[in-house]
C-alpha cells in the first residue's frame, strides 16, 4: 500500500535560504555534494530523515517524500524524471504532481547546499 505524499518540504533547524525561483537544480552536483565527506545522511524508523550539512552548518529534518528523494540521489539518481517516478512508486501521488514536488525540493536543497554551503 502507498501512502499519501506529504508536501515536499524540508524542516531547517538553522536560518536558510529561500528556494530558487525559477528551479535551475544540478542534479549530478547535488548528489556529489550528498556523497561527500561534507554531508552526513540517516534514515529514521519512521520514513523520515536527517542530512548534516557539516559545511554549511546546518541540519535538515527530511520527511518522507524528501527522504525518499534524497535516498534516490545517494543512489545516483541524478534525472529528474527518474526522482519523479520514486515518489510515485512510494505514494499515492499523480505522475505530474510528482514532478512539482520533486523539482520543488531539489530546488530548496540546492539553495540550502549549494548556495548557503557555498557548493
């Protein structure tokens, strides 16, 4: 059974940065940030998840679809469509509703990582 999506959104426990407008997101860079010694990642018991930006001194709570997400890019998953068809495995989500959700993280992951963190 898939459950409902939750709003892709990430909880900060530091100030950030708004999400990019348009979302221009490096999927590639973004995952080789996530992969690095600067980045420390843990899945919880219950779905969802924490990323440690040693970096860019802050924390990120993840929930369920941002975990899912993020779970995708430590994989390698670095195509847009690919991350889209994650969430709609995992959840009862529609294909395009997918896509909006998954950019929006992206982009609010890359404003978090890649701006604040100074990539």
């Amino acid at each position: 059974m898939r459950d409902k999506t939750p709003n892709a959104r990430m909880e900060t426990h530091l100030p950030c940065l708004p999400p990019l407008e348009p979302p221009v997101t490096d999927l590639a860079k973004l995952a080789a940030i996530l992969a690095s010694e600067r980045c420390s990642h843990a899945s919880l018991a219950d779905g969802t998840g924490v990323l440690l930006d040693i970096h860019g001194e802050q924390i990120l709570a993840l929930n369920a679809t941002g975990e899912v997400l993020v779970g995708a890019l430590l994989e390698g998953v670095t195509e847009a469509g690919l991350l889209a068809e994650r969430l709609t495995q995992r959840f009862a989500v529609e294909p395009g509703q997918a896509r909006e959700d998954a950019a929006e993280f992206m982009a609010g992951l890359e404003a978090r990582l890649v701006l604040r963190g100074k990539g």
